[in-house]
C-alpha cells in the first residue's frame, strides 16, 4: 500500500518519486488536508491509479475529531472525485492503522483492483466509500 500525507510543502515531483519508489503497489492510501482536501496538482496521479485499477482512498488528517471527511460533497473535493478518489468518510488519520491493516490483509488474500474494492466495502460498513462507481473495464470511478 502506497500512503502519501500531504502537506503544504510537498509538490508533484516529490509525490511521483514516492509513489514510483513503490511501482506494485496494490492500493493508494492519501492522507489529505483535516477537510480531506488535496491540492488539484494530485488528480492526474489518481486518475493514473485508478485507471490502472489501483484503489485511491483519501483519508482526513482532522486530529481534532473522531469523524473523518464531514461533507465530501464540499467543491474542494470534486475534482479528486473525478479522478477516482474514494473518501472515507467515517475515519480519519487517528484510525490509519486499521485502515491500512484492512487494506493489506485482503491484499494479501489475493484481492486487487475492484475485488478488493468490493470486499473493503463489504466488510467495513463503517468506512462511508462516498458515491462510489464501478467501471466494466477494471479500472475505478467514482461519481
């Protein structure tokens, strides 16, 4: 799993190399802004992700609650909707560790792409997968 944290002083070029240090990852985990925000310079390195059927989920670093992304429908969050990020909208960075245990135990079960898609979302009712779409290609999209 590839976790990217973003901060106001992180760029693309810093993003890409951390993320091609890693090429087989087999999912994307973005820990954004505490509104669950991410600079616009990210949504062509999620569009590449989840087309290549590579799940992104964006996470809240809002340390001040219990509650993850409060209103993902908020315009700062559209464009990364459009690239195919997928917010969680129950958690936030305070619970990145179950997150990423979840993420990694079915990985390692043998899900990838839309399967392990499927079966987080199946198993963890409580992570809220905002408007989430599947594409018949393989690849991921949300709405």
């Amino acid at each position: 799993i590839a976790v990217l944290t973003m901060n106001p002083a992180m760029n693309p070029d810093v993003a890409r190399a951390s993320l091609t240090a890693f090429p087989d990852h087999k999912a994307m985990v973005i820990v954004g802004y505490a509104s669950g925000s991410t600079p616009d310079w990210l949504n062509p390195i999620i569009q590449e992700s989840t087309v290549a059927g590579t799940p992104v989920f964006i996470v809240s670093s809002n340390y001040g609650s219990d509650h993850g992304i409060a209103n993902p429908s908020y315009g700062v969050h559209a464009a990364a909707t459009q690239a195919g990020a997928i917010f969680i909208e129950d958690m936030n960075s305070r619970n990145i560790f179950p997150i990423l245990d979840s993420i990694q135990e079915e990985i390692d079960s043998g899900k990838t792409g839309l399967q392990l898609l499927k079966h987080i979302e199946s198993i963890h009712p409580d992570l809220s997968l905002i408007n989430l779409r599947y594409q018949t290609n393989g690849s991921i999209k949300q709405s």
